[in-house]
C-alpha cells in the first residue's frame, strides 16, 4: 500500500463528541488521475486509541461542494466500529464503489459517523490503489523440495 500526500483526507485528526468530516477532501477537478478504472480504498488507520465512546462508522462521501455533509452521496461505508476495535495502530478499509452511468461527484472526503461520545481518539485517512495486510505472519523455517 502506498500513500500519497495529495490523497490524504486527514493527518491524525481528533474525532470526539459529534459527527464530522475528514479536514480535508480531494477536488476531482484538479488535473490528475486519483485510478480511475482501477480499485480504490480509503484506508483509516487509528493513531492514538479511543476511550469512552461506543462506535464509529467510516464513510466515503461523494459531493458537488468542498464541505462534506450527512446527506451526501455515500460511495463506501466500514460499518459500525465498537470502541474495543479502535485500538492504536488498528487498520480499517473501506472499498469506494464505482459510480457508473452517472456523471459522479468533483470533491471526496471522509466522514466520521460517531455513535457516543469519545475522550480520546484520532485517525489519518488516506485514499489508496490497494490494501495490504503487514500483521499476518508465515511462519519460517520450512523446506522446499
């Protein structure tokens, strides 16, 4: 998985009491090509742990405008995640579906569906090609004959 600096929808961003959106979001507008034709992922990796709420969902939000709201285009969703699972170093993926037959959004972003209230808790979002998984372990010391 390789990260790129232009898809980075947030750098180790607070989610706390309320919903809210990702500080930034990605202008398809702008001349580059972010993989069209190929899969794409948000991958939300959990920087510092969160403590006392009850779940977060991560959501990939297509919109006509910068600000990501509620009520726009839902591209992607991870599902309710419970507090246990948003433990420091803790990777979540989320696939973005294609929008075909349609003239799709100018801006993606990240938003953050937050079930109770966190004291603590932050994340770094990304877009990306594909997903990789580095804590699966093989194990060593075998033979081929």
């Amino acid at each position: 998985m390789i990260t790129d600096k232009l898809l980075r929808l947030s750098d180790a961003q607070a989610i706390l009491g309320a919903d809210l959106a990702a500080t930034d979001v990605i202008d398809l507008l702008q001349a580059r090509d972010i993989g069209e034709g190929t899969d794409l992922y948000m991958v939300v990796t959990v920087i510092t742990a969160f403590t006392a709420g009850t779940s977060i969902e991560f959501i990939v939000k297509g919109s006509t405008d910068a600000t990501i709201v509620t009520g726009d285009t839902t591209l992607g969703t991870s599902g309710a995640i419970a507090q246990a699972n948003l433990t420091a170093g803790a990777q979540f993926f989320v696939r973005i579906n294609p929008q075909f037959a349609s003239t799709g959004q100018r801006y993606i972003g990240a938003f953050y569906d937050v079930t109770g209230t966190f004291t603590a808790g932050t994340v770094t979002t990304d877009i990306v090609l594909d997903v990789s998984d580095p804590k699966k372990f093989y194990s060593s010391g075998f033979s081929v004959t």
